[in-house]
C-alpha cells in the first residue's frame, strides 16, 4: 500500500493530537463525517479514515443540501459519490423550504445553519453514530472570535468553539484552511467551492476575505492568536460555570416548583458570577437561559425598589419576585404566549398580573 501523501499524515496528526487530548471517540465507535464537499470537510474525511482502523472507529458520510442555491444538489451528489468510492455508507440530507421556516427569525444563514444541525443529528442517529465529525478549522476559529467582537459579546461567546460540543466532535480546529487544501491537492481531490462563500453582503465571508487577510498581513499569525483567545475564554468560562453551579447549589432552594433564590444573596454576588447564577438557575429550573438583556433584567429585581410581584420574561423563561426572593418556576407562565419582544434583547419586565 502507498504511504500517504505528507500533506494528509499532518492533517491526520492534529486529528489525532485533538482527538487524544479530548478523550473521544472512544474505540470501537461510530462517527458521521459531516462533509459539504469543500476541502475542509473532505480533508477531514481522509484524516478520520486514516485514523480509524487502528481505533476501530466506524465511519459513515452525511451531506446536506439545503436546496438554497443552484448547484447544491450536485454537490451533495458529489460527495455521495466520492464516500461510495471509499466505501463508506452515505446519506444525503435534503432540506426544503418547511424545514428552514421555523427558524426563519434567525435569518437566511442561521435557519440554514440551525436546520442542517438538525439534519446532521438526524441521519447520524439513523446510521448508529455517536459523534458528528465537520471539519471546522483553525480559520473558523478565528473568525468565529472576531464575530463575537463585534457583536460585542463577553467571554462566552470568546469562547467560540471546542473540539468536543455535545455529540459535535471538530478534529481540525488546530490546523489553517491552508493545511486542508494542500492535503486535498496532494490527494488529487478536486473540492466544491461555494459561490455564496464569495458574498461579501455576509459579515463572515467579508471577516474572511478581507479583515482576516488584512490581520495576518499587519501581524502574522493573527489567525492562529485569535484561535489562543478562544481557549483562554473557554478556560476562563468552564471555571466560571463551575462556580456558579457552586454558588446555586449553596444559596438556592430547588425544589419540585422551580429554583428559589433570595434576592439579598444575589444582589451580594460579583456582577459577574451573578449574571451565570441567572443562567443557571434558568437552567435548573428546566428553562432556556436569558441572553444578555433578559440577564440584566432578572438582575433588575434583585436592586432595592424592585416592585413585588415584578417579573422578568423571555422567551422560553421567566423570573418573578416573590416575597424577598426570585423566583424561577418550573413551568412558567403555562398557556400563556411570551409577551412581544422589545428592541433591546428580546425579554420585558413587567409587574406581575
């Protein structure tokens, strides 16, 4: 058998490298290749059948065609193709107009990012897999934190992406969009480019045409610098989660009736570990979290002058004084529809009743 080609053994290794340091997949297990048909996907493609045999990972191919442009079908046939030449069971996802319209408020990007996730956890469960392997690089890291910048987001969103998400697995994050191409170049692959990747009108694409290049000219390796940030945040904010998880559990009462916590212990706490003790008690009261708007409102009742029986609402949640502390219920606000959202961040507050 010919040894592979130079360009796929280093992709392979930062696989390895991420893989080992993560601590999964684990061996014997099965692993749905999430690939478009462009070179970062593909090269982690090969990189993940390069490691698999002595891992015993089993490995099956998804595309999605989200049916938004034409030409997307024969790219998803492309990669069908390419995954029954190496094998590989493949399934191939297509998307309508129904399956993108719930999330039609997140725009065209994000409904199409939304339901191809949905998609992806679909067939890898139909195909048996455990995890979803993409191909997301080092460059998406760095684009992602500059996103998060200038949308002004804290260290949270910093963080941007880990190796390991849920059932989500990135293997590549530690190598540029460079090291991909030249591994599919050297193995005589011929990607699918995108042409909507060239539509600069999408703030990521002109991140990545033009303020991305423009960094790495002023300071070399900026890409690369960016992708550090991101750990530090993701360190930062593991450490964070973990003691506000502590702070809950030793103020808070949680009982069958939703999370109970005395608005003078919350007011007590550093701004800070008091915005995730909210989040988290959104979370353990079985509710979706507060973004950054609703946060400061539930914040709002906890300052002297809080009207009782206030409460602050968001979609999919609910926070209300009672008594002398605030309370997250269990099940707020049963069949009753969330109240419009204001401009400022989706969440209202308003007296109780």
């Amino acid at each position: 058998m010919a040894r592979a080609p130079a360009e796929l053994r280093a992709v392979a290794a930062a696989a390895a490298r991420a893989t080992r340091a993560a601590g999964v997949p684990r061996d014997g297990d099965a692993l749905a290749v999430a690939v478009s048909g462009g070179a970062d996907s593909l090269a982690a493609l090969h990189a993940l059948r390069t490691l698999a045999g002595p891992r015993r990972w089993r490995l099956a191919v998804v595309t999605v065609d989200h049916g938004l442009r034409a030409g997307s079908a024969a790219d998803a046939a492309f990669v069908a193709a390419h995954a029954r030449e190496l094998g590989l069971p493949v399934r191939v996802c297509t998307l309508t107009r129904d399956d993108l319209e719930p999330f039609a408020d997140q725009g065209r990007e994000g409904a199409a990012r939304t339901a191809r996730y949905r998609a992806l956890d679909a067939a890898a469960g139909a195909l048996g897999c455990a995890w979803i392997a993409t191909g997301h690089t080092r460059d998406d890291q760095a684009e992602t934190v500059l996103l998060a910048l200038l949308r002004g987001a804290g260290p949270d969103g910093l963080a941007a992406m880990a190796v390991v998400g849920d059932s989500l697995l990135r293997p590549l994050l530690g190598i540029g969009r460079a090291q991909t191409r030249a591994c599919c170049a050297a193995l005589g692959l011929g990607w699918r480019e995108d042409p909507s990747n060239a539509d600069e009108s999408l703030l990521r694409n002109a991140v990545r045409r033009r303020v991305l290049p423009l960094l790495e000219e002023l300071r070399p390796g900026a890409a690369a610098t960016l992708a550090r940030t991101a750990e530090l945040a993701r360190a930062e904010r593991d450490w964070a989660e973990r003691a506000a998880a502590e702070a809950l559990a030793r103020l808070a009462n949680v009982t069958g009736g939703g999370v109970c916590l005395p608005v003078a212990q919350l007011a007590g706490l550093p701004l800070g570990l008091a915005r995730r003790v909210v989040r988290a008690a959104a979370r353990t009261a079985g509710q979706e979290p507060p973004g950054a708007a609703a946060t400061e409102l539930v914040l709002a009742l906890a300052r002297p002058g809080a009207q009782a029986g206030a409460q602050a609402r968001w979609t999919g949640g609910l926070a209300c004084v009672e008594g002398a502390s605030i309370l997250w219920p269990r099940h707020p606000a049963p069949g009753v529809s969330p109240p419009a959202a204001d401009p400022a961040g989706g969440a209202q507050v308003r007296p109780h009743g």
